[in-house]
C-alpha cells in the first residue's frame, strides 16, 4: 500500500483542455467538470489540482505551505540559539561563576523560537480534506507547548527542594520528549510524501529509527555498565557501548539537521509552485457555468 496521497483515477478532458467528466472539489464537493486544470475551486478557491491529481503541496494554499516551510527556519534558528545558549551557560558554569538569573531568563525567553517554529511548521491545512496525519501534526504542538512549560520549571527555581515534583517533571519531560519525537518525524514525512518525495520520507524514517536504536544502545550500555559496575568489574562491555553511543549521537544531529535543511528547502520550493498554480488559477477569468 502507497502512503502517497494520489487520486489513481484517469481524467478524460475535453478538446478545449477543459475536464470532461463529473469531479467532486475534495473540499466543497463541487462538480469540478467544464474547468481548467490550473484553476482553483470557484465555491471554495481549493485548487483543481488537487481535486485530479491527488493531495500534494503544490495544490495547497501557497501561505500555508510558505508557513510551514517558514516554521524550519526559526526551529533551525532555535537550535542555534539553544546551542550556542548552551556553551556560554557550560562555560560559566565550569568557571564556577553561576549563570546570572538575567542570562537564564534571557535563554529561557529565547527557547520560545523553537517553539514559535513548531507551531508554523504543524500549521493547520486550511483546506484540509483526510485527516491523515492531523494526530501527529497535533501531537507536535501539544508536546512542544508541555515541554516549554516543563523546560521552565526545570530551569527556575520553583521546584528547589521538592524532590518529587522534580523527579515527575523529569519523567513527565522524557515521556513528553518521546512522543514528540515519534510525532514530529511521523508528521515531516506524511508531508515529504505530499511533495511527493519519497526519498526525503523514507529519510525521515532512517533517522527515526536510526535515534531509536541509538536510545536503545545508550540505554543499554548504562544498563550494563551500571551493573559490572556495581559488581566491581570496572571497564566492561557496557561502557564500549556507552561510549560508541556518545560518539555517534553527534554524528545523527547533523545527519538530522541535515534532514531538516533538505525539507525546509523542499518545502519551501513547494510553497513557490503553489504560489505559481494558486496564482495563475486566481488570475483566470472563471469560465461561464
Ligand atoms: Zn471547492
């Protein structure tokens, strides 16, 4: 079964170009017959496209597409921010100066850019039809809201001292981080398939595995470490995979953002042959019904 949301059916058209059979808009349900391909809806303005030739982002509305390609901009933007966040606080940290509250509120408001990103890139389909892909699209927005939320009481001082508090925030932030990172790969690829690429959806599920199996190394090599390790037998079996874990986690970051530059640019050359056909549909004078 193809994951590729195309509409498998041969549309015969008239002498003029103009479609010559009964086509439901997937929107409004308009009979779409007499019309020109390139046009859009004249009930509801969906693109004819995307009625005959299946669910793609071309035939999309060329803001949402743009907001969405947009949306991997400030993500990209965020884990810049977050990582160079993430030295100047390391450094103050390891020359014992405590990172002053003014610079951790600082980087706390700047973690809202990433967020910022999420929410564009999992903007709403305006003319969405299946609801394929709407649970992760909305398990994208809610785990990004939680973990702000749960990144901010991690990083204040409001939960010193009540050591259960902390200890379920920091549960609640891995269960949460875990969903998110199902969602949010489930999600980039329905949308790779709407291009429809299937190279960069099949890479999208590479490195969602790819971290998976990485998770579940590191997690075992502690596992096994912590248990020699107790048993009195030093360097084993379980630290060689802990350390190979250690050096491959950099190694899927950038094969990751690697991922992310390919989609942004992807979808971004999407939103402009929307912009295109959504355009020239408009530009049209509607023929006479
Ligand atoms: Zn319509």
């Amino acid at each position: 079964m193809s994951d590729i949301p195309t509409h498998a059916r041969a549309i015969p058209f008239d002498e003029d170009g103009m479609i010559a059979t009964d086509v439901p808009c997937i929107k409004c349900g308009y009979n779409l017959r007499g019309l020109d391909e390139g046009r859009v809806c004249p009930e509801c303005g969906t693109a004819v496209g995307r009625s005959l030739r299946g669910d793609f982002l071309k035939y999309c509305d060329p803001d949402w597409v743009g907001t969405v390609a947009s949306g991997l901009n400030w993500i990209m933007a965020g884990i810049a921010i977050g990582f160079v966040g993430g030295l100047i606080t390391g450094a103050l940290t390891r020359q014992s100066v405590a990172p002053p509250a003014l610079f951790q509120g600082f980087i706390l408001l700047l973690s809202i850019v990433p967020l910022i990103g999420y929410w564009r890139l999992t903007a709403p389909d305006p003319a969405a039809t299946a609801d394929q892909g709407i649970t992760a699209r909305r398990l994208v927005r809610v785990t990004q809201v939680l973990g702000f939320g749960l990144g901010f009481l991690t990083n204040t001082e409001i939960l010193a001292g009540q050591e259960l508090a902390e200890e379920l925030v920091g549960v609640l932030s891995g269960v949460n981080l875990v969903v998110f990172f199902f969602a949010v790969l489930i999600y980039l690829r329905r949308m790779a398939l709407r291009i429809p690429n299937t190279k960069l959806a099949s890479s999208c599920q590479t490195i969602m595995w790819g971290w998976v199996i990485l998770a579940l190394a590191g997690i075992g090599g502690a596992i096994v470490a912590e248990t020699l390790g107790s048993s009195g037998s030093g360097m084993g079996a379980g630290e060689a995979i802990l350390c190979s874990t250690i050096i491959a986690t950099p190694i899927f970051l950038i094969l990751s953002l690697i991922l992310a530059l390919r989609l942004r640019r992807a979808f971004a050359d999407e939103a402009k042959l929307a912009r295109a056909t959504w355009a020239a549909g408009i530009a049209r004078p509607i023929a006479a019904i």
